[in-house]
C-alpha cells in the first residue's frame, strides 16, 4: 500500500533532493507539500517547492504556502548554504502553477482529519512552525498524525547554528517544543544521522550520470552544496540532512533508532533550540525515535535509483 504523506518544507538545496526523490517515488502518495520560512524566507520557499514540482512533473501535487516567521521570534536565514534564493546555482523562475488556496496549517488539519487516524504521515524538513499552528487550530490532530519524520536537533555531534544546536529547531524553537511535547509519534534524524549521509564526489557523479530533469537539478544542488561545504565548513563530502526523512519512509530498514524523550530549551539564548536527548526511557512508552545510524551507501543508493526513473 502507498504511504500518504505531506511534506513540510523550506527549500533550500537539501530540502530540493528530498522533494524530489519523494516526487519520484511510486510508492507514496504526495497529498500535499507545505512551505515555511526558514533557510530563506517564506515567498522563495514556496516558489522554489513549485519550481521542483514543476521540473518533477508533478502538477498534481499542491503546494501550500506557510508561516512567514516562527511562533514567537524574528525570523532567521540560511542562505549562505542555500544561495540568496535556496536553490544554489539554479536560476529562478515563475512556476507555470499557483500556490494552492488556503494555508499550510490548515491544509494539514484538512488533509490529516479527512483520514483514517494514523495513515498520514508527515515529513518535516524545516522549522516546525506549520504543524504547531495546525496543532493548536485542531487540538485532535496529534492523536490522527501517522508518524512524524523530522530532520532535525543535535546530540553527540553538536550543533551547526550553535554549538549545541541544529538549525531547524534553533530557527523556530518554541513550535518544535509544542510538537515534541504533544504525545505524537515522532522518527528525528538529527544531525547524529544525517553527517554519516555523505555527498561524496563518486555518489554526486552517479547521480549527475543520470537522463532525467530531477537527476540533473539534485545533482546541481548536491554540487552547488560541496562547493560552499568545502569553503566554509572544510569538509570535503558535506552531509544531506533532509532527503534522510523520505529515505526512512521509503526505507526504514536503512536506519538505527533509539527509543527516547526529546525537549526543546526556549528559554535561554545561550542554548535556544537544543534537543536535550534522553534515553533513559521504557521503551514500549516511548513516542521520541532518536536516529542513531544510517547507512549512506544504500541510502543514496535509494535516491539515485528514484531520481533515474522519473523519465
């Protein structure tokens, strides 16, 4: 059976590959993909989902636009790791569609409420901003969500926006607190995870060899990411965070997880956004699912096998 997702998102070069492998997979139904601000702001993020569901062919699917800013803060930016416009080196341009009528919130409560309870997932790739304003319109919503699968928080490999932080949580922590806290069942491939997943030279260049529009676009991104990964962090293969939340849905097999409680620190600046990470929990009443290990070969494997069939 097909899995019934939605995607939230802020595209952003990460986010990119993993829209469009989930674009390219049979074997989900896309019901919506939803946009926030984040790596850039809340318009670009919404055109560049309808930029990549439009190189995907996937007219389709509808794409919500989301908050503009986080619950309670001033909004952040990543564009020195996505480009000025979130899509790296690709020039942008004004999709053939629209933005879908309505908002990302309210999208997810129709989307998830019109189901059976437990039978839509949903994949976070950005600040957690959209679900918690879904949560809080529609108290019932968390007790229907299928699993959430969420890039995002730091642990034993600290931080990339602080030095105990990971960015999507850090941009909007007080709506990834609501979410942590509301009893949902929650899959989270923090940084832990995501820096095994490697964008080495010999994994970009199998996806580069590939015919279709979606290979050449990720494969674009993924090269446009080692470039400003070599400049400013100094590594050679920098990591792919995002696309990991579809490769679990695709493939959980591929991935280790540990039972665990997550909180979200608010309150003080000097932590804002860390994921205090607690295994010491029965595990047959966990909700939290802590990535431990992912398998990067096989996972981009996964993404250049789907990427190759969207002729």
């Amino acid at each position: 059976m097909k899995q019934s997702l939605i995607i939230d998102c802020d595209p952003g070069v990460d986010d990119a590959t993993g829209l469009l492998t989930a674009f390219a997979s049979p074997d989900l139904d896309l019901l919506a993909v939803t946009t926030v601000g984040g790596n850039v702001s809340a318009a670009k993020t919404a055109r560049n989902a309808r930029i990549l569901r439009q190189i995907a062919g996937r007219a389709d699917v509808p794409v919500y636009r989301g908050a503009e800013r986080p619950l309670r803060r001033a909004p952040a930016g990543a564009g020195e790791f996505h480009g000025t416009e979130g899509l790296g080196d690709l020039t942008p341009f004004e999709p053939v569609a629209q933005v879908a009528q309505g908002t990302a919130a309210g999208a997810i409560v129709q989307q998830v409420m019109a189901r059976p309870a437990g039978s839509v997932a949903l994949a976070i790739m950005g600040p957690m901003t959209n679900l918690a304003l879904a949560m809080q319109a529609e108290p019932a919503l968390a007790a229907r969500l299928g699993p959430i699968v969420v890039m995002g928080g730091a642990r034993a490999e600290g931080g990339n926006i602080t030095a105990s932080a990971e960015f999507n949580i850090w941009a909007d922590p007080d709506a990834a607190a609501e979410v942590f806290a509301s009893g949902c069942r929650m899959i989270v491939m923090g940084l832990d995870a995501t820096h095994q997943v490697r964008a080495t030279e010999e994994r970009i260049a199998a996806i580069e060899a590939l015919p279709t529009a979606s290979a050449r676009t990720a494969a674009s991104m993924l090269r446009f990411s080692q470039r400003v990964e070599r400049q400013i962090v100094g590594w050679d293969a920098g990591p792919l965070h995002d696309p990991c939340t579809v490769a679990w849905l695709l493939k959980p097999e591929l991935f280790e997880l540990a039972p665990c409680r997550i909180a979200v620190e608010t309150e003080s600046e000097l932590t804002r956004g860390h994921t205090a990470v607690e295994f010491r929990v029965e595990a047959a009443m966990a909700n939290h699912f802590w990535a431990t290990k992912a398998d990067a070969a096989a996972i981009f494997a996964l993404i250049t096998q789907r990427l190759g069939e969207d002729a």
